[in-house]
C-alpha cells in the first residue's frame, strides 16, 4: 500500500523590499554659514557634535588670548585664520551634496529655515565685531582729540572703557590707547609736582611714544621758568635750558609760535614781580643772548622797561643792607646807560650818598652846569666839610644841586720846622710836617675833570703842646723826638676849594 500523496505547501513568496528614507543631506551654504560665526553652528547643521565642540572651544581660547595678549599679532592672526579653516572645512564637507535632491524630499525646500538661521547667525557675529571696531575707534579717536588739546583727563576718561571686547575686535588701537593712557599719566603726574620735578617729568612725557600734546616744550619751559626764579639765586643754566626748550618747539613745531611767545611773556611779567636783586641778574643774562625768533626777542623787548627800575631796586637793597660799594657800582651803571631815565635823579642820588663816586666818576645830565659865576655847590668826598663853617652855597644835598663832585685824599706833607719843648720833668723836640691834600674836582653833569691840584697846609710850632692842640700825633723816637702833623685852620681848609666856587 502506498502512502497518500501529500502536495507540497506552497512557499511564500517574499515581500518587495521598501527602500528606507534617505538620510538628509546638509546645506552647504547653512554649513558654511554656521561656521563662519566660529561657533561651531555649521557642524551642528552636519551632525558632527565633537567638530562643533572642538570649533567652540578653539574659538573660545583664541578670543581669551587675543583679550589678555593683544600686544601678540599672533593671536589676531590665529583667529580670522581659523575662522576661515571652518568655512573652509565646512565647504569641504558639503561640497558634494546637491541642491536638486533637496527638492525631492517630502518637505519642501527644508534648507530654508538652517540656512536663514546659519546667515543671520553670521550676519550678527560679523556686525557685532564691526560695531566695537567702529566703538574702539570712535573712542580712540575722541580719546587723541582730548590729550592733544592737553585735556588727560577726558582722554583718561574715555581710554578707560574700552575693554576686553574692544581688544577682540580692534587689538592695535586699543594698544595706542594704552601707550596714550601712561603718557597721559605722565603728564597729569607732571602738572601736580613741583616746577623742577614736573619739568622732568614733561621731559620724560616728551619721550614716550604715546605723547600727543604739542604743548608739552612749552609747559616744560614754564616749569623751568619757575624752577629758577624759586631758589635763592636764579638758576640762570635751568633759564637758559627753558629758551633752549622754546627754541627747539619753535624749529619742530612752529604752529606753537604764540603758545612760545605766551610763555615768554609770562615769565618776563613774573620776572617784574621777583626780588629787584633777581630780576636784575636775569637781565644781565637775557641782555648778552642772540636769539634770532621774535617770538623770544620782541616779549624779552616789549618788557625792557623794567629793566632800570629792577637795576635801581637792587641798588637801592644793596644800600639798606650794607653794601655801599655793591650799591654804587649799580647806580653808576644806570646813570651811564639810563641818563634820561625818569628815575637817573635817584640814581645820582644813590650813587653820591653811597661814596664810591670817586673810584669810577659818572655823568648825571639832571645836574647843574659848572660853569659862570659861582658858587659852585659842591659834594666832598674822602674828607669831611662838616663843621668847617662852609658858606651853605658852597655845599649841595641833592644831586639835582650838586654841580661839583671834590674828591679829597690826604697824607702827611712837606717837613715844616722842629721845635723845642719843655715841661718840668723833661725837655724834647717835635718835627712837624705839613698836611697835604690832594684834590680833584670833576662836573657832576658831565663826569668830567676840572681841576686837579694839591695844597698843603698847618702852623708848626704852637707855643704850647697840650690837651687843646688839636692835630695829629705821629711817632716819638727813642731820644724823645716827636713827629706831629701841624694844625691847621678851618679858614685855611675852606681856603683850598675857594679857588673853584670862584
């Protein structure tokens, strides 16, 4: 017997296979977009979460180092350079993708929305790095405007906001903000510390290569100036280094020519204010300079009248001091440069009661003309007219009535006669000796010499030697001999100038 026939179970035949969805491609301008704001936004678009990682991090230590190392140009070149590595690398990754297969998929134009995102991302990055480059600049700008007008403090003020993103976004002109802040501080430093100091300081402030203010020299000249008239005796090398200062302004910067002229006349108006003794010296100085630049000569010349009133002054103090000898050289030097001056009546004055006439004889155009009938009033010097009963016509008292100036020097004269003395206890013998006066006579008006002539005179031999014979006693020898100047008269001593009142 066989077994049934059991037909085969008919297989199943396989389902066709459904092809999966295609995996969606990126867009290469949202990729490349998005990387272009250096923050990795383009790798994120691609899938790539450590690429966008790593872009953020790189970027993030290149905006740290370009902030605290802005003097490295390092740095501010890494960063566009690696910026443009990711536009780059996002390109490189997209290149192949097609636009055509975006428009097959089930949405339509899903490239719209990233891209938008990726562009706009991109436009903000770039317009907010614009913005504080144009900010930096601006306040940089506002910032030189102020220090070159000398104003450090608005130019500090204003230096000082700018920040870390500021040195992001525009690293060279925040580094010249630096440089312009120390020179400002250099500056603010200067204009609080003493005249010498700050002159220094000013020097150094020069130097620096933030410096922008080009009236520096003439500042630092002013402090010079001062620094000088404020010691005890003026520094006449620190004057000459400050018209040095202005000097070399003027040849660099001959814009400043009225700030130079400025000064000057500052110092010149300070100078009227000094002591006369100090004024003076710094006249004497100022007359043996050659400059050539009005700017110097005219303000030192439009003062120049102060110069014989300071001259006057300081003879005038060296009188109240004590030092007569000091006080008539100055006088004679106003009467022989000044003799029209308003003040030469002083002068002459001072010169006559200061007694050093003789030694260097002047004119004093104010004094009476020696000449016609006399008398002639007279002032005496060397010897003394006073209680010699001279006729009051004879003597002046101001320069203005002196037409004479009698110098007068005296020394023992000829031998006259020895005589014989005695007294109860003793006998001996004086020698007299005439006196001897030499004397000149000049013109007060004109300093010239109109006589000049020697006289001796004395009675020897008085019939008693004692406590009233008024003369000179001169030596006593070993055998008892006496040396005496013989007596003279008050008629015979006004006999000797009668000849020149005549």
């Amino acid at each position: 017997m066989y077994p049934d026939h059991v037909p085969p179970e008919p297989q199943a035949e396989p389902l066709p296979s459904v092809p999966a969805p295609p995996r969606r491609a990126t867009d290469p301008v949202a990729a490349v977009a998005g990387n272009a704001t250096m923050l990795g936004i383009g790798y994120m678009f691609m899938r790539r979460p450590i690429l966008a990682a790593l872009a953020l991090v790189g970027t993030g230590f290149l905006l740290w180092s370009a902030a605290v190392q802005t003097e490295n140009p390092l740095w501010r070149t890494l960063l566009p350079a690696w910026g443009l590595a990711m536009v780059l690398h996002a390109w490189w990754l997209t290149r192949r993708t097609r636009v055509e297969r975006l428009v097959d998929l089930v949405e339509p134009d899903p490239a719209r929305r990233p891209r938008f995102f990726a562009v706009t991302a991109a436009s903000l990055v770039l317009l907010t790095v614009a913005w504080f480059r144009f900010d930096a600049w601006w306040i940089a700008h506002d910032a030189a405007t102020a220090h070159a007008e000398g104003d450090c403090d608005r130019a500090t003020t204003a230096l000082e906001s700018l920040d870390a993103v500021h040195r992001v976004a525009f690293g060279p002109i925040t580094l010249r903000g630096e440089e312009e802040t120390e020179a400002c501080e250099l500056l603010l430093t200067a204009l609080d510390e003493a005249p010498a100091d700050g002159a220094d300081t000013i020097e150094e402030y020069m130097a620096h290569p933030g410096a922008l203010w080009d009236g520096a020299g003439p500042q630092r000249a002013e402090f010079l100036f001062d620094a000088a008239m404020a010691a005890e005796e003026p520094n006449l090398s620190t004057v000459e280094e400050a018209f040095a200062q202005l000097s070399t302004t003027l040849e660099r910067l001959p814009g400043r020519s009225e700030t130079v002229r400025s000064t000057v006349e500052r110092f010149m108006a300070g100078l009227a204010e000094a002591p006369p003794c100090e004024g003076h010296k710094v006249d004497d100085w100022l007359s043996d300079q050659t400059w050539d630049e009005p700017e110097l000569t005219e303000p030192v010349a439009a003062a120049s009248g102060q110069v014989p009133v300071r001259m006057l002054g300081c003879a005038q103090d060296r009188t109240a001091s004590g030092d007569d000898a000091g006080a008539g050289v100055l006088y004679r030097e106003f009467l022989a440069e000044y003799p029209e001056h308003e003040l030469a009546g002083e002068a002459a004055d001072g010169v006559l009661d200061s007694g050093a006439y003789c030694g260097d004889p002047v004119a004093y155009q104010g004094a009476p003309e020696y000449g016609g009938e006399g008398p002639h009033p007279m002032r005496m010097f060397g010897w003394t007219a006073e209680g010699r009963d001279f006729p009051d016509s004879w003597l002046a008292e101001t320069a203005d009535e002196t037409a004479l100036v009698v110098c007068v020097e005296a020394e023992l004269g000829e031998f006259q006669e020895s005589c014989r003395y005695a007294s109860p206890s003793q006998t001996f013998w004086a020698v007299f000796y005439a006196h001897k006066f030499d004397i000149k006579a000049y013109e007060f008006r004109t300093g010239g010499l109109v006589a000049d002539y020697t006289r001796e005179i004395g009675d020897p031999c008085p019939n008693r030697l004692d406590g009233t014979y008024d003369t000179i006693y001169l030596s006593a020898s070993t055998d008892g001999t006496m040396m005496m100047a013989s007596e003279y008269t008050d008629e015979d001593f006004r006999g000797m100038f009668s000849e020149l009142m005549d």
